[in-house]
C-alpha cells in the first residue's frame, strides 16, 4: 500500500458530526463489561492442527470472530481430545506479529521489499518460462512438506509446467525407515497394536516428546496394563513414564541390537516357524548370516550386554505374538545413519521372527482411504513428465513418493537444477548441512518459498509468497487410514486476518497462470475437496459440520496380512535391494563416523512444544523454551565431572563443519559418551526475531553426506568435541 | 472556547505526527513537509530515502528483522474476558490467548472495531488486522476532537494511548539486539540502526504530543482525571 500525499486521513466514511459530538464513546473498560456479560456469538469449526504433520483433528471455537479456544477433535483417532503443546501454540500464529503479511523480493542490496502479487507471480512466471526454454521443465523442482493441500498443488503445478521433480522432507524425516519398511513387507509403515500388547520395543522413538496425542494414550493404556516397555535410546526420553526398561545404547548401533535379538531367537528356535515358513521368503538366507550375530558381537559393537540382549530375545519370544519392536519415525533410524535403511528392515525381521504381524498385540499393517477418479473435464489430467524425477536413478530405495530432496542441493551445484520451489519446508536449516543449502541455491536462477514467516530457506529466496495459516484456510481432504478409515479437513474457522495473503491453492493457481499452465488449475479448492469427498461417498457440506467423517469400514481382520511385495511375502531378502547394490538380504550394516579418543556422538531429538524449525519463534513456544532453558545440550554427568564442567555452564561444540556455543544441562538421563541436542534451536534468521540466536543448530555440525542408494541426509553421523567456555 | 481550541489543535497535531508511521513510500517528503508546518521545531527532522525505506519495511512491517509496529494490541494482553464468560462457556473455558502480547487483533483492536461500526467508518484493507494502529487512533481522536467531544477525547486517550511508552522500549530493545547480532545476515545493519533511531524520535514526539493533549483535555473539564498517558 502507498499513501496518497493529497489525503491525510486514512480511515474511510464519513462520520456524522452529530454521532461524534454526541456524549462519550464506549470506553475500552465499558466495552470488556458489555463483552462480558453479553452471550457472544460463539461459533465452532474443525480443522487440523499444523503444528507437525501429524494433522491432529481440532475444534477451534471463536467468539465474535475472534479465536477462543482450540481443543483436540473427540472423533478424530490421531487427537482424540486432546492437543498438544504445539497445537495450542501453533493456534497463535494467525494473530502473530511474526507472521509475514505480504510478498516479498529480494532486491539489489540483498533486502527484501514488498511486491503486489500480480508483479510477484508475473515475475515468477517470467524466469520459469525463461528456465523452461533454456535448460527445460527437468530444471524446475519442488520440496514440501505434505499438507493437504500443499502436496496436492505442488504436484500439480511441478508435473504441469512438465518436471518430475517434487520431493517431500523425506530424506530428513523418515525416508529410511519407511524405504526398508517397504522393502521387507510392501506397506511403508505399521503400528503396534497397543490396546493387547504384551511387549513393545522403542528404537530411539519417543511418544513422549513428539507427535499424536493418541499414541500417548495408547501407550499408557498398555502400560496400565501391564505390558512390558522397553526404551532403547541413549537418552531416557519422556517417555520414561511408562517404560519398564531403559537400555541405554550406542548411537547408531540398534541394528546390532536387532541382529543380536535375532540370532536368540533363530538359533534358539525361538521363532514362529508357521509364518516364516508359509508367509516370507529368504529365511534359509537369512538365517545363515544371523549365525554370526551373537549377543557377544553385538554387545561389542552396541554396548548392551549380552545378557540383556538374550533376555529381551526370550521375553519377546515369550509374549509372541503380542508384541513388536515399533516402527519409529525419525529418531534413531529415519534418516540418522548409514545403517538406517537396513535398521528399518532388521526392526522388520524382528517382528516376522516373532509372528507378530498382523496379530492381536503385534505390528499391524492397515490400509488407507483415498479418493476415487474425478471428472477429468473439470479436474483435467496432467500429462505425465518426460524426464525421469533426478535422483531416482543414484538413489533406487528412495520411496517413489518422496524422492530425496537432497538432489535438489546436489542438481543445484551441478546446474542441472535451476528453479527451486518450497512449500511449507525450511529446507536450509533443518535437512542437511545449511551451508550447503546456502551455497547450493545462490547458483539457482530462480528460489521461491511459500510460507507464514521469514524462514531460513526464505531468506535465500529470490521471492517470499505468504500464506495464510491453518484457521483461516479450507483445504483438500485428508484420507486418514487405519483400523478404520476417515475423512477430515481444514475449514477456514477465521477471517483472512491479512488481506495480503492467500491460501496454497490460490498461490499455486496464480504461478500455474503466470508460467503458462493455468489450464490445469480451472478449479477452486471447495469444486475439488468436494468432488474428493464425494468420490469416497460424501461431502464437503457433511465434513465441514462433522468435523470428521468415518469411511466404508475397511473390515480389518486380525491374521498375517498380504504383503504388497513382488514376492507377496514378507522378504528376508529383497531383490531390488540387491539389484541397488546392497546385501539383498538383511544383514549388518556399521554406522559410518566413529568418535575417535575425546569425540563424543551427537543425537538429536524433538520437544513436545517444537516441530522442527518452524515453531520456535511462536511467543508462547519461545517464551516457554526460555523459561526452562530448553535449549540446553544434554551430557552425562560422568562426563561432566571428566571435563570439569558444571551444570548451566556454557560450552563449546565443535565438528569438521562448525562450532557453536550453548548452555550444558548435566544429567543421568544420557549415556555416556553421548551429547544430545535438541533439533530446533540455533535460528539464524534476523526476522525470526524470537527464535534467532537461541541455541544452536544441530544439523550446521552434520557434514553433508546421503546414505547410499536411499539418499537419507545420515543427520547424525557425525562425531564432536566440547570443552567448557571459561570466563 | 480557548481550551477547546486548544483541543482540537493538538489533536491535529497528534494526527499529523503519527501519520508519519503510516507506509508513505517514495511520497513520504510531503508527509513530513505537512508535519514540519503544524508542528513547527516540534517536527522530526526529514529521513533520507534509504532510512525511510529501511523504516517502513524492516521496522514498521510485520515479521521484519526489526518489526516494531505502532499497533495497540501488541503491546496490552490480547483479552480480557473472565473465564467463562458470556452464557455458555465454551469447553476449556477462557480465551487461551488472555495474557499474551505481541498478537494482532486484541481487545484494543476490538473495541476499535466498534468504535469505527458505531461511526460508520471503515478501517481500508492493509490495516485490516491493525484496526489499532496509531495511525488510525489518533485519526479517531481528531475527528472526535474536531466534533468538540472532549469526553471522547479524554476517553480515547485513557484507553488507547497508554501502550506508547511500551511502544518506545520495544524500538529501544530492537536497537539493542540489532547492534547485538549486526553481524548475522542484515544488510546495510547500520541503515536499519539510523532507521530504528528515527522511529524512536517519532515515538518520542508522539508520546509528548499524546501528554500535550490530555492536559488539554483536562484543561477543558475537571471531572476527568486522566493521568498523563504515557506512563
């Protein structure tokens, strides 16, 4: 907006001199009386939560248009009532003074100024048809992390203008994991049937500290009665309130763990033999490399003694079927290590040992609703890319859903990358070594983000395009898969607050325009969610007042499922492994950086007010983090005491990548040798003003390496040292 | 009649000074020209083009490096209904947002927003989520001024006008923490410090032309003790 010089006033209308001369106007102190006294127009809508991506349904409740609470969705099986501190503190950021209100451009001196929209996405649409016609759409690439809208759009809009390259956070979330979980059964991910579980294992995942309050209440349901819990973690993470054990180990050495495990179990004939025998393939394999995996080999490499090994073996086999080794999500081996793709597939082989997929308090692998054929003359077919997503052809485990955004860094550097888009991602600080990123998009021609602030991946942008947060956006469906399937959405429960922002749909619709593809995009938003919804027997008037909407009962069964493989059995050995260049069957695979004398390991993990980097410069996040000193490094108190360091002192982090400053909280609740971080601190962003400088970042210390033929970023393979800051 | 005009002046002035924290872009020279004739030495010595940019964009935008706007609602808690309140209390009961700060759209911004339905003024589009900018409260004021509503005016000053001084300390910690981190990722850092320093010089004659006014409207009727608004 620019001011006229000729008119001074900026209220419009023109009040009656009569109403303004006439008695004293309402005061602020009267008004809050009237307010309180008087009933207020409450009104109720749902939504989905984007404080992680877990999408928790909600019900956000305004009072004369203004938000008033936020409560968990009863009806939605990832909430169940409840929110958690993200969600309450992600709720603020519609009224925040950190939020970005209109477009931005970087302009010459490295600043970045407003431009209208229409300039912004003429712009845009200038330089990705110029990229087009000089390098072709196989130039152009995409990363976001999955909303419901957002990774519908940035499909679209990427295989519109011809690129195949759209990538998820994957390679820095769970991109491992989910590959070997694909590898040995065909499904991605499962989830241990908590409600009659005997025993659970938690490989360095915690339900404590981040994501769904449901899995909490899951899981204390089964420790209230009696199941058995056990933490395999270097750290005893929060979610030590309900385990029975803890068994601290080494970083990056559960597949050792696992193997151990699984050696008691084979050559003990501990195993079910029905299941191996009639439902997997590659057993015989199999079998002949666990041989070796004693729980003496495996304590020398994981640090948990044998004896311990040997007897979680025989518990499990005693409580088979009723119980598996959960499947994580980031953790210890989503993207953590060089081992992580194979520590998925061990975690798998585990459970098969046990028979316990698809049995009653085992791992179970349930299906997922999405939405039927559309009409294609409203909703009209893209065509499919010519060229071949880059990367797939380095990295052939990547999940063909995903991809490894770290391509992008790499396409970037070599020039076969010259336009980069990024939705609802900050690539730059939270998925591989920063520096990297930055170096990699200053050679991009192009850079666009699309976010609500000022994000370290949107301060190396060319331009910045605000969205408008959750509550005040409707959204695509979200098909939520399960034991029973559903459907919900995100329904804009407030007024656009800022005029000058736009939801994802009408920021990708503008671009698609601007670059010459707007005929994929003849829809809005309400024509196609309802369109989605009534493929699936319903409707968008049904999900906006139901909040959620349950879908034809999938009639999930208890019994070994179908696994999705080639083999259509669980796999033991997978033959596209094998034709990537790995050990087609599961084996040991080391971690790749060993601490040498004085090093220590450094892990990372979340808190359960933070997601990543997006939330920490929320004030009430901010301001609880500060109060508690959440930024603090964890170190075992032995250690502590070796170097002479005190808790609440001040030390100094250092790897091959950076150093780095932060406060140390001394405590028994980590092993030794080991340095826990949590991973969303040390912002660099000077417009992230609450978050800048609070801490320090884990992944500046991580040098940028992919694990080989999956392309997870390995974010913890690396080794530092410290040493107290005097003075 | 003196006091009243008395009044009315320094409501114009107050007007015509916080107009300079409005986004005036390459025209703001006959901003400040305007403000240079009402409010004599009183006026803020003319920016440059480059800290007046720096100004508008990375001091007086939200989430700028140095954000610091002159909005009502960021510097008071965002409400404050009891818990409870208003017939059927809604489940988890009070607005979860109550002592918070730095949020839009307070009950400063509320109260505005009827104040403007009630005048039948309409609040234009980029101060959508600002409806208690300084800019358009002091524009109020005039106008009330202007009507000879003096009781509106005092009104007016009481309730809106106290936050300035936390306005002034919020520009003063921005510069602190600028020169604290000058070395991480702003460009011209030194340009934003001489922009930071001249928003708290408009600060500082907005809050001395506010005192100015309610002791004028004091002046004007004992029955209305207000304290100066400032503190």
């Amino acid at each position: 907006m620019r001011c006229n010089p000729t008119r001074r006033t900026f209220l419009k209308g023109t009040a009656a001199t009569a109403v303004l001369a006439a008695g004293g106007a309402c005061s602020l102190g009267a008004w809050q009386r009237e307010q309180a006294e008087a009933a207020g127009a409450l009104t109720s809508g749902p939504s989905l939560c984007n404080g992680c991506s877990s999408k928790c349904g909600l019900v956000a409740t305004t009072r004369d248009g203004r938000l008033w609470t936020v409560e968990g969705m009863e009806e939605h099986p990832y909430s169940k009532g409840t929110l958690c501190g993200r969600g309450h503190g992600t709720a603020q950021w519609a009224y925040s003074d950190g939020r970005l209100t209109q477009p931005m451009k970087r302009v010459e001196d490295g600043s970045f100024a407003p431009i209208s929209w229409d300039d912004a996405f003429a712009e845009i649409g200038a330089k990705v048809q110029e990229i087009v016609a000089e390098a072709g759409p196989e130039a152009l690439a995409i990363i976001q992390d999955p909303r419901p809208s957002g990774k519908y759009y940035s499909k679209r809009f990427m295989n519109a203008l011809g690129s195949a390259n759209v990538y998820t956070h994957a390679a820095a979330c769970n991109l491992s994991k989910e590959s070997g979980i694909e590898q040995a059964t065909g499904a991605q991910n499962f989830s241990v049937d908590f409600a009659n579980t005997k025993m659970v294992v938690f490989i360095g995942r915690s339900y404590g500290d981040a994501i769904r309050p449901s899995s909490v209440k899951s899981l204390a349901g089964a420790a209230a009665k009696g199941a058995r819990v056990v933490i395999v973690d270097p750290r005893l993470n929060n979610t030590g309130v309900f385990a029975t054990d803890w068994v601290p180990i080494k970083p990056g050495t559960d597949i050792a763990l696992l193997l151990g495990i699984a050696n008691v179990l084979v050559t003990r004939d501990l195993y079910d033999h029905e299941f191996v025998e009639q439902h997997a393939v590659g057993f015989p394999e199999f079998a002949a490399q666990v041989a070796d995996y004693t729980p003496e080999w495996a304590e020398g490499i994981c640090d948990v003694p044998a004896a311990t090994i040997e007897e979680l073996a025989e518990s499990l086999a005693a409580a088979a079927p009723a119980c598996a080794i959960e499947p994580s999500w980031r953790a210890a081996f989503g993207c953590a290590y060089q081992n992580s793709f194979e520590t998925a597939r061990c975690v798998c082989a585990v459970n098969a040992l046990l028979g316990s997929w698809g049995q009653k308090g085992g791992a179970l692998l349930t299906s997922s609703p999405k939405a039927g054929d559309l009409d294609p003359a409203k909703f009209p077919k893209v065509p499919a890319p010519a060229s071949p997503r880059l990367g797939d052809e380095e990295y052939p485990l990547a999940l063909s859903g995903t991809g490894t955004n770290l391509a992008v860094l790499n396409g970037c550097n070599d020039g076969a990358i010259q336009g980069v888009f990024f939705y609802n991602s900050n690539a730059v600080q939270g998925y591989a070594q920063p520096a990297k990123w930055r170096e990699a998009l200053a050679k991009a021609k192009l850079v666009v983000t699309i976010d609500v602030q000022m994000s370290e991946t949107a301060l190396e942008s060319d331009y910045v395009l605000p969205e408008c947060t959750v509550l005040e956006r409707l959204e695509l469906p979200e098909f939520i898969g399960g034991k029973k399937h559903y459907v919900a959405l995100r329904t804009p429960v407030l007024e656009r607050i800022h005029p000058e922002t736009k939801p994802c749909d009408e920021i990708f619709a503008g671009l698609a325009e601007a670059c010459g593809v707007g005929q994929y995009f003849p829809f809005t938003v309400e024509e196609l969610a309802d369109a989605q919804l009534a493929s699936v027997g319903t409707s968008l008037d049904e999900v906006r007042e139901a909040g959620i909407v349950e879908l034809t009962d999938p009639e999930f069964a208890y019994g070994v499922p179908t696994f999705k493989t080639p083999t259509e059995k669980f796999q033991f050995t997978s033959e596209k492994v094998g034709t990537a260049g790995l050990n087609p069957v599961i084996g040991y695979v080391g971690r790749l950086v060993e601490p040498a004398e004085g090093e220590f390991f450094l892990v990372g993990g979340k808190q359960g007010i933070h997601s990543h980097t997006m939330t920490m410069n929320l004030e009430a996040l901010n301001a609880i983090s500060r109060e508690y000193g959440l930024e603090r490094l964890w170190m075992a108190t032995s250690d502590a005491e070796s170097l002479g360091i005190a808790d609440g002192d001040t030390v100094e982090v250092e790897s091959s990548e950076a150093t780095g400053q932060v406060t140390v909280k001394v405590t028994e609740r980590l092993k030794p040798g080991v340095l826990f971080l949590p991973t969303h601190y040390g912002s660099t962003s000077p417009y992230l003003t609450r978050a800048q400088g609070l801490g320090i970042n884990m992944m500046d210390f991580v040098p940028l390496h992919l694990e080989p033929k999956v392309g997870s970023v390995m974010s913890q393979e690396v080794a530092v040292k410290v040493r107290k800051v005097e003075g | 009649m003196e006091a009243m005009r008395s009044m009315r002046e320094r409501a114009s002035r107050l007007r015509i000074a916080a107009a300079l924290f409005a986004p005036w872009g390459d025209d703001y020279r006959a901003a400040y020209e305007e403000a240079r004739e009402a409010l004599g030495p009183q006026a803020p010595a003319l920016p440059t083009a480059a800290v007046r940019r720096r100004l508008e964009r990375d001091v007086l935008a939200a989430g700028a490096p140095a954000s610091a706007l002159p909005v009502e609602s960021l510097y008071r808690p965002w409400a404050a209904a009891p818990e409870g309140a208003g017939g059927g209390a809604p489940r988890g009961g009070a607005a979860d947002f109550g002592a918070a700060r730095h949020l839009f759209l307070g009950d400063s911004a509320q109260h505005m927003r009827e104040l403007y339905r009630r005048l039948q003024l309409e609040v234009p589009p980029p101060f959508a989520a600002m409806p208690d900018h300084v800019v358009l409260l002091a524009e109020t004021v005039d106008l009330f001024a202007q009507a000879g509503n003096a009781e509106a005016v005092a009104a007016m000053m009481d309730d809106h006008f106290g936050w300035l001084g936390d306005y002034r300390t919020e520009l003063a910690v921005r510069r602190e923490a600028l020169d604290a981190r000058a070395d991480v990722g702003i460009p011209q850092a030194d340009e934003l410090a001489r922009a930071l320093d001249h928003a708290a010089a408009l600060a500082d004659g907005l809050v001395a032309l506010a005192d100015d006014l309610a002791l004028s409207v004091r002046a004007i009727d004992g029955r209305w003790d207000r304290e100066q608004t400032h503190r």
